[in-house]
C-alpha cells in the first residue's frame, strides 16, 4: 500500500544546508513535525476561509463545510479558495461579517452544546453600541463563586469598546509623531503604519499582526512599543521575560487551583473594557521554562495566530474568548531560544541605536516647536526624559 504523505524527503533535507552535518534521526523527526504542524495550520485556515466565503447561516452548515474541507487535500482547497476570491473581490470583508454572524450562535462549543433557537433570540438582542463588539458569551454560573469568576464572565460577554484611531489622517498622524520621536526606527514603523492603515480599511478599527523587534539593549524597542500604544489610546501592559519562569501570565491558569488567574490579554481586556488593547512581552527569549509551569514562549503560539486566538479556550473562564484583536508587540536582543513556530508567527526587524544624525534631527524638531510656541511644560518634561534615555544609549557616529 503506497501512503500519500504530505512531504518529502527531499523537502525535508532542505531545511539543512548543503554544508551542514545530516540531521540525527531525533532532529529529523522534529523537523518531519513542524512542517506537518505548518502545513496543518495553513489547511486549516484555507478551509475556514472557504466556509466563510460560502456564507453559512447556520452553525450546522458551516461545520459540515469546514469538516469536509479539512478531509479534502489542500491544494483542492486553495484551488477552490481561489477562484471564489477571485470571484467576489470583496471577500476580506465578507468574511469577517460572516464569521461575526456565527460567532453571536456560538456558546461553549467545548461543551458540545449550541444555542437553541430562545437563546439565540436573546443573543441577537444585545445592544452592540457602535465601535464596540462582543469577545465572549458567559456559560451559565457555576453556583457558589468565592473568586469573582462568574461576575468576570458576565463583564466579559458585554459589548467591548474598539479603541485606537478610526481614521486614516488619525493614522496618519500618529506614525509621524513616532517617525519624529523615533528616526532610527524607521523600518519597523513603515510597517506598522501600512498595517494599521490595512486593519483600518478592512475592519474600521486598528490591530496590527504580531511584531518582535530584535536588538541590543537600549536602543529603543520597548520604548517604541510603550510609545506606540499610548499615541495610538490603546491600554497596554508589558510582561518582563527575564522574570517569567512559568506559561500563566500568558495562558492563564486552570480554576481548579485556588491562586488560579486569567491570562494577560484576557486580564487587560476585563479591566480596560477594550477588545483591541497592546501585550508588550519585553526579552521574550529569557522566558524560563519550570517542569510544573511550562514554557511563556510556548503559551504565545495560540494567541499569535489570528484563527486560533479568536477561539481561545481560558483555562480560568473554562470557556472561548475571542482575542484576536490583541495586537502583541515582543522584543528581544536575539533569536536564541526562539521556535520556529514562534518566529513563523511574527515579523521580525532588526533595531539599531540611534545615530549622532538621529539625535540632530530630533533636537531640530524640538528647537521649532520651542520657537513655534508649540512645546508646553509637559513637553519639556518629556524632552528631558527623552534626552536622558538617549544619553544612556551607544550613539553611532
């Protein structure tokens, strides 16, 4: 019987340079299972996609698209993803409504249980005041709840406001205030910009796609990040990755545990009220892994893959929660100790230190403002903040 195998192993020994010693049969077989785990991921989100573009109105029909997409080989998908794109050139959109549709049908999947028809009329009856949406939908209370879980749920399952600029000048605007802080950023700010203008025209609202910015130490990244976030009126909050020794900060961590706590993003969205807030993880490559804890880098993978994070199961809420609005923003002073299913998932630009012409054009700007009146004395105070942290960075001459 001849097994037809998504890989080769031709495919496989591409991943070793010519020069390089044969892999040993262990790093042959982690090399064999990522790429199926990658080749997995993106059958997956063909096939979600394709069920999309079908506009299902019922959650039956959308999963007996999606399961029969899945069993299909993944270039038939991609074929048929294809041509339906290219039939509806507003399919991006079309999407995202549809999939917004069924979200409001699902309760707690995991449970196996849908909606009845009463339950989805009150559903469709939340008032979702405009700039917001919903993440989450409170499974029914568990009784007695000494640790504020059900009050967190229901505060959770109502409308999220959608923060951040919600127009392109707005857009605008804000990238040239950090192209004017931040000059020798320059490349990792052009991006940002573009997909901010991207996640504008395609969702009204702004989210950018993870972002790891690497590079020694001091020469900006996480303060380009804190920058970033607070211009742009997102709430923000920043994991320290030299002190993390276990995956809860990020994932959360079961209810059963009397210490047990929802994990970052799923945190900061309860307390600001807002579906699209910033996670800075700062040296995500020094995050420790404990026996008992696990892995920090590990417990990122699902939250920086768009499909898997607006389905993500809290281990604290015992529910989904949708939070793929989320934008993350990693630094590091290098790749080691990095997967590859992580770096997969992100972007990845190299940061400089700032040059003696960066720090002549930034005190240009400030002499006009000065001049023009502009600069108040909280400006001044920030300028002085500015220039001290400048001082403590190696100038390139």
């Amino acid at each position: 019987m001849v097994v037809d195998v998504p890989f080769s192993g031709e495919d496989l020994m591409l991943m070793w340079g010519a020069e390089e010693p044969l892999p040993t049969p262990s790093g042959f077989r982690r090399a064999w299972a990522l790429m199926r785990e990658m080749n997995a991921s993106a059958h997956h989100d063909d096939a979600q996609r394709l069920c999309f573009l079908k506009r299902p109105s019922r959650l039956e029909t959308y999963n007996f698209l999606f399961s029969r997409s899945c069993a299909e080989p993944q270039a038939t998908v991609r074929e048929r993803l294809r041509a339906l794109q290219h039939a509806d050139p507003l399919w991006g959109n079309l999407a995202m409504e549809v999939r917004a549709r069924l979200m409001l049908l699902v309760d707690d999947l995991s449970e196996g249980d849908l909606f009845t028809g009463a339950s989805f009329a009150a559903a469709a009856d939340h008032t979702v005041p405009e700039g917001h949406i919903l993440l989450h939908t409170a499974p029914a209370k568990s009784g007695e709840d000494r640790r504020g879980r059900d009050a967190m749920r229901e505060a959770l399952a109502r409308p999220k406001r959608l923060a951040g600029p919600r127009t392109c000048d707005e857009v605008d605007d804000l990238f040239a205030a950090l192209f004017a802080e931040s000059p020798w950023l320059g490349q990792p700010l052009e991006w940002a910009w573009q997909r901010a203008l991207d996640s504008l025209n395609e969702l009204g609202w702004v989210r950018l796609p993870p972002l790891l910015l690497v590079g020694p130490p001091g020469c900006g990244k996480t303060w380009m990040a804190e920058r970033l976030a607070a211009l742009a009126g997102l709430p923000w909050s920043r994991l320290e990755g030299a002190s993390m020794t276990a995956s809860f900060p990020i994932g959360g961590s079961d209810f059963q545990w009397n210490s047990s706590h929802p994990g970052e993003a799923v945190r900061l969205i309860h307390e600001s009220g807002v579906a699209n807030p910033c996670v800075i993880f700062d040296e995500v490559e020094k995050g420790q892994t404990s026996s008992s804890g696990g892995d920090p880098r590990l417990a990122l993978l699902p939250f920086l893959q768009r499909s898997t994070a607006a389905r993500y199961r809290c281990p604290y809420l015992q529910a989904p929660i949708d939070v793929s609005h989320v934008t993350w923003i990693l630094t590091a002073n290098g790749l080691e100790g990095l997967s590859a299913p992580l770096l997969d998932r992100v972007t990845v630009f190299q940061a400089r230190h700032p040059t003696g012409s960066d720090l002549e054009r930034l005190v240009m700007r400030i002499t006009a403002e000065i001049e023009d009146r502009r600069l108040t004395l909280r400006g001044l105070d920030r300028l002085k903040n500015n220039f001290r942290a400048l001082g403590r960075r190696p100038m390139l001459h």
